[in-house]
C-alpha cells in the first residue's frame, strides 16, 4: 500500500471542531474585509467629484499664444467639470457634511448593533447588513447616511462569533491575526475604487457594493455562530 503523503495526514488529523473553527476564522476575516472594502471608495471618489480644470484652461491658453492669435476667453473655470452639487464654492462643507453624516449615524449604529446582535441570530444579522450595505453602497448617491447605520452590523457581529469559538486562551493570538482585516479591506477598497475612479467613479461604488453583498449570501450558508450550532451527525 502506498504510503500517505504528509500533506494527507496533516489534513485527516484536525477533528470536525477544529475545521469548524478554522472556517469560522476565515470567513468572518473575509465577511469584515468587505466591510472596510466597501467603506472605501468616498475617500477615493472625493477628487472625481470636484475636479480642478484650470489647468485645461492653461493649456488651450499656451496653445492659443503660440499661435500668435488673440487668446479666445477661458474654455473652463476651475470648477465646470465637477458633479453638481460640487461645482459650487461650498463643495468642501458638502464633502465634509457627507463624511459627518456618515461617522454619525455609525456612532448611533454602533451602540445600537451591540444589543440587537445579541438578541437575534448572528448569521442573519450580519446577512442583513451585508445585503443592505451592498445596496446603500451601490446607490451611495441616494443612501450615504443609511450606509453609516447598516455598516455597524459587521464589528459587533463578527467579534462574538470569533470570542464564541475561541474564548480567552490564545486571543491576543488570534485577534492579532484576525483583525489584519482592517488592512486588507482598505487596500482592496482603495485599489478597486481607484481603478474605475476616472473612467466611471460610479464602478467605484458598484463593484465594492456587489462584493459585499454576495459575502453576505457566503455568510447565510456557511458561517456557524457557535460550537452548540453545529450539526449532530
């Protein structure tokens, strides 16, 4: 008989707990990098919105002069190629009213999210927000301040169900490892909204908005909240 490669043995040696474990780990790991993912793409969206064109304005000027022609009057203002509403002088009190809007209503959310967390199903709280996250994600335009209060269901959510499986014995362990997921997010966030952001900034919410989404379907069908959900069998 052939013997069984180290890899095998290394596979059939973890107990159903121990796999139960691990793929609780990863997924909440993945459920909260969509979070962050999908909380990106304003910062990166925000030069899009207000558009600096002087410099095209300089540049039909220099090319008017060298033609030694009476310079026509400035084809754009420093603002004309901006999305309404900011094309106006006050963009930055809009800007920043969108990003007070949405910190707000995740401080409330927040508070809120712990104590309905712990009264109802986790896999289908968290569900829930992913789902409306993607929703408010993809049309941001319409809403940035219900995204803040949807956002909220992910951190209270995810860090029950990592303390329901691992408790205190290696949690300076785990948790250090775990919450790499704050970086991972934000670097994919940053990555994808940057791709789309001048080309068609709405993909930059799209896509973030679709990914978090279908993590929320990932979490419906596979994530176990505790060790006295697990199927007897």
């Amino acid at each position: 008989m052939a013997a069984v490669p180290p890899g095998i043995r290394l596979l059939v040696s973890f107990d159903r707990d121990q796999w139960y474990r691990a793929l609780t780990f990863l997924l909440t790991f993945l459920l909260y990098t969509s979070f962050h993912l999908s909380r990106k793409p304003i910062s990166i969206v925000k030069s899009e919105l207000h558009r600096n064109c002087s410099s095209v304005s300089e540049a039909s000027t220099m090319t008017s002069s060298s033609s030694r022609q009476p310079s026509p009057p400035p084809l754009h203002t420093p603002t004309d190629c901006s999305w309404k509403p900011f094309d106006k002088k006050n963009y930055k009190q809009l800007l920043g009213a969108m990003d007070y809007s949405f910190l707000c209503a995740y401080a409330v959310g927040m508070f809120l999210s712990g104590i309905i967390g712990e009264r109802v199903p986790i896999r289908l709280y968290l569900t829930v927000g992913m789902l409306t996250s993607g929703l408010f994600t993809c049309l941001f335009g319409l809403g940035y301040v219900a995204n803040g209060l949807v956002q909220t269901t992910g951190w209270p959510s995810v860090v029950t169900c990592i303390g329901n499986w691992f408790g205190k014995g290696r949690r300076g362990l785990i948790m250090g490892l775990w919450n790499s997921h704050t970086s991972v997010g934000n670097i994919l966030g940053s990555l994808i909204a940057g791709y789309w952001v001048s080309s068609n900034w709405g993909l930059s919410f799209i896509v973030p908005g679709i990914v978090i989404a279908v993590m929320g379907v990932v979490c419906f069908f596979f994530l176990i909240e505790r060790e006295c959900s697990l199927p007897i069998g």
